[in-house]
C-alpha cells in the first residue's frame, strides 16, 4: 500500500519523495520514505483522522496489521542527513578578564 499523493512531499536536502507521519510513541514528527521497503523498521498507517502515524516494529510486535505499510525512516536512507548537534556546551569567550583577582 503507498500513501496518498496529498501526503507525499519532497526532502529539502536530497529532494527523496516522502510522507511526514506522526509517532505513536510520543506524537513527534517523523519523515518517512514514501515508497514501502519490505526490510523497513517501522509500519505506517493511515488514522481515521487522515494523519500518518508511524510505529517501530520491535520483536513484540513484528507481524504487519491490515491497512499498515513496512517503511523506512528518512534520516536512515537520506545521502545528505543534517549536520549533528552536539550536546556539549559551546566555550565562552573569556576576553577582557581580570587574571588577578581585584585587589584594595
């Protein structure tokens, strides 16, 4: 099953057709590849509100319900991923500091 054209939209980096689904976990947005990939690892399926949602299909819950798609998620197939973020905290700038403490 693939998704309908009205779902679908384009990567800005790789410009890969995809479909924004919403995590069943926690409701996040997540991008998905618009074409189903029987080695994906996540089953999407179309809400009865319309939206996308998404799930991991883990060792509990391996099978493909009815009305569900096997997908790959976006970020593990995109040939140009943003760049990473790194949680370290940036370095102060420590110009025009005193290196003596203040004297009387």
């Amino acid at each position: 099953m693939k998704p309908a054209s009205h779902h679908l939209t384009h990567c800005r980096r790789c410009h890969a057709p995809i479909v924004w689904c919403l995590t069943s976990a926690n409701g996040r947005r997540q991008p998905v590849n618009a074409d189903p990939d029987a080695s994906g690892n996540v089953a999407v399926m179309q809400g009865a509100d319309g939206a996308l949602y998404v799930r991991t299909v883990t060792v509990a819950r391996p099978e493909i319900r009815p009305g569900e798609w096997r997908a790959m998620p976006h970020h593990a197939t995109c040939p140009s991923p943003p760049p990473r973020r790194s949680s370290a905290p940036t370095p102060r700038a420590t110009h025009g500091v005193r290196p003596v403490p203040w004297q009387r």
